[in-house]
C-alpha cells in the first residue's frame, strides 16, 4: 500500500508507455529532485493517468521509477487498458484458461513487456500484483481522471465490483473480461473510449494494419456529429462514410469538474481538447514529433500554458553533443568548465555513455556508472543526477523548438 501523503498539487502526466529517460527528463524539468533513488516534489505529487507499459523501449525502469514514487506516496497511479490487459493476460479463469487469450496478436502487443517480465518472474508477479490494485478512475475535490472516457453510467455500473480503493475486486475480473457482461462494457468505455459503429459495408485499417468496423470518438463535447470530424485513431479519416451521426450515439461530458485523460495518440503541439478536458497522451512512442505530457494542475480552470513537455529523444536525435552541453552547463563533478570556457569537458564522459546506452537501457543508471568511473562513485549523489537531468530538459526542449 502507497504511504498517505498531504500534498495540495498535481502533476498529471499521459501514458508513458515504457518511455524511462523521457519520464525522467521531464520530472527533472518540473523541480522533482531524486531523494534515496526516488523523484519527488516538495509539494506536489505526480498523477499517472495510465500505460506505463507497452511500445517503448524501457519497461522496466518506467514501472520500478513510477511506482517507487507510488510507494512512498509521492505519485498516484490510474489503471490503462494496457495495465488492465497485462493482468488479463498473467491471470487465469476458474476454467484453466487465461483471461486474455495467448494469441499471436496478443502477444505482439504486449511483447516489449513480456520480455523484460518473463526474465525476471519474482518481478513480473509483484507487477502484476500492483497493476491490479490501480484505481479505475480519481475523482477529487478539484478534478476528475480517467484513462479514456468519464462515462457516469459506466461509472456506476462499476461500484459493485470496486474495492474500498476504486480498484476491481479480485473476483470481478473473470467478468470483467466475459464480452457481453454489464462489467466488460462499462470498462471498455472507461479504459478504451466511447465507439460507434459504422454503417454496414463500411470499415477502415487501424495503425495496426488490423479491419475496424467501429471507431472511437471525440465523445467530450461534440462541435460536429459528422463520421470523420468525430474519428479518433483513424488513420484516414476522409474514408469513413460522408454522412452524420445520430446526437444520441455520443455521450456528452458534463464538465463539471476539470477532467484528465490519456489513451488517444493525439498529435502536434499539446492543447485543450474540450474547455474542461485536458489529453495528455500526445505520442512519446512516435518518432515524429512524439512528445511526453503533463498537466501542472493549480486547481483553477484549464488553460493551455499549464502543459509541460519534453519530445522523443529519438525524434531530436539525441546525441552526445547534446548530453554533453547538458553536462557542461550542470558541471556536475564541480571542474569549472564553465567559468573556463571548457566546452568539451564532458565530450569523453558523454561519447563513452552513448557507447552503452543500449535499447533497453535507461539513461540515468548508465550515466551514473560512467561518471563514477571517469571520476569518483562517492560524487554521483542524486543531488548531481538531478542536476543534470533538469539541464538535459531544458537542452533537448530547445532543440525541440528548433533553436
């Protein structure tokens, strides 16, 4: 159980999806420091608003920096659909069989964490353990979050099968995976979105190269009821049939409360999506533009300057040029390059951690290895790492904005 924590702040951020350094990055860039290997705010906390896993390249290091956070109640997590289908996919029914069928397809999507959990079962079942003890959705004083869509009758429909923590009971996810079943229906809405049907003939190919026969929609507050300015994660929207919805097909928010979401792939600069609704997933696993988001919450109305940002290294080309400015400018071992003019200091320290840092390998940890090696382990306090990382967000930020 997380500790209880009496912060008046949050941070919302969108799905993360197995995306370490950039997570890191962008804590570092919003003045959480590392205490005792942990991020933490002085008086803020951290709100995950789902999928951690999934897609990115570093698994692991994502849940372990998220939920340390979480333990020493220092971040609060809500349940996406893909932490939802990694506990589907480990648990089995009362009949022998698991929850989410071991299918190829299945497989393919959970396969970046598969392969970290499967190498380390003692890991993947304490994983597990905590996935299936996230709430479904926080609702507060100030503000609502859900992964993908506030629906109050779906939200209804689940307090029978909630624990004391917003959280399903353990017996409730055999039906919560039965299609057809009232639970099954009401956490689709909640974790996947509001979706329509498509008139017959009609279908269109996901991102995934899979046939659709509905589609997702901007449920929140409608401008136009039309097939394709309602479309979400369709990929060619201007296919789908040139005709309008019926107004009684799509939900409307009641923007009671401001409201926070992830799951929907939304691209271009981060903005509101509805007066009272804020996205925040906008793409980190993409290669083109692909940025990780969060939302500093004031509890005042939304507004779109509260969004904070920092993009896929991949999509910047991240290099050692560029750790080593960050490093230059954080001077980290205290050599005064910068009141010397020393811009090449950090070049060795820089090239020999690009060198390592491989696909799976989480930045921070490697940094810090080559920094005790090049010189002392006992300078490599989480004092240091902070600094740098906080410099590495500002760095990769104006590259970003194409300095």
């Amino acid at each position: 159980m997380n500790k209880r924590n009496d912060h008046v702040g949050y941070d919302v951020i969108g799905d993360i999806h197995g995306h370490a350094d950039e997570l890191e990055i962008l804590l570092a860039g919003m003045g959480y420091q590392l205490k005792q290997g942990v991020w933490q705010h002085p008086n803020r906390i951290l709100l995950s608003v789902g999928d951690l896993v999934d897609r990115g390249p570093q698994q692991r290091h994502s849940i372990d920096v998220v939920r340390s956070m979480w333990e020493e109640g220092k971040a609060k997590v809500i349940m996406g659909n893909h932490e939802f289908n990694a506990v589907a996919y480990a648990t089995l029914s009362s009949s022998g069989d698991y929850l989410r069928p071991h299918t190829l397809k299945n497989r393919d999507q959970h396969e970046k964490f598969l392969n970290v959990a499967e190498a380390d079962p003692n890991w993947y079942k304490q994983t597990i353990e905590w996935f299936s003890q996230l709430p479904l959705y926080l609702e507060t004083e100030h503000f609502r979050a859900v992964h993908a869509c506030w629906h109050d009758d779906s939200i209804a429909t689940l307090q029978a099968y909630l624990d004391d923590y917003g959280a399903l009971r353990a017996e409730a996810w055999e039906p919560a995976t039965h299609k057809g079943h009232e639970l099954y229906q009401a956490i689709e809405v909640l974790l996947k979105g509001w979706e329509v049907s498509l008139p017959d003939g009609h279908s269109f190919l996901d991102y995934g190269q899979h046939e659709r026969t509905a589609m997702r929609v901007k449920w929140w507050g409608a401008e136009s009821y039309h097939y394709r300015e309602l479309a979400l994660g369709v990929p060619k929207p201007h296919t789908l049939p040139d005709m309008e919805l019926e107004a009684a097909e799509i939900p409307h928010y009641d923007a009671n409360k401001p409201l926070f979401i992830g799951h929907y792939w939304m691209r271009g600069e981060p903005s509101l999506v509805h007066q009272q609704v804020a996205c925040l997933d906008w793409s980190v696993t993409a290669q083109n533009n692909g940025q990780l988001v969060a939302y500093r919450d004031h509890a005042q109305a939304l507004a779109t300057e509260q969004f904070v940002s920092v993009p896929n290294l991949e999509s910047i080309q991240f290099d050692a040029a560029l750790l080593s400015e960050a490093l230059f400018f954080a001077d980290p071992m205290a050599t005064g390059c910068r009141e010397n003019d020393c811009f090449d200091e950090y070049d060795g320290v820089a090239l020999e951690v690009l060198a390592r840092w491989g696909e799976e390998q989480p930045l921070r940890p490697v940094l810090a290895t080559v920094l005790a090696e090049f010189f002392a382990p006992e300078w490599v306090t989480d004092e240091v790492m902070t600094a740098i990382f906080a410099e590495l967000a500002r760095v990769v930020r104006e590259v970003a904005k194409g300095r």
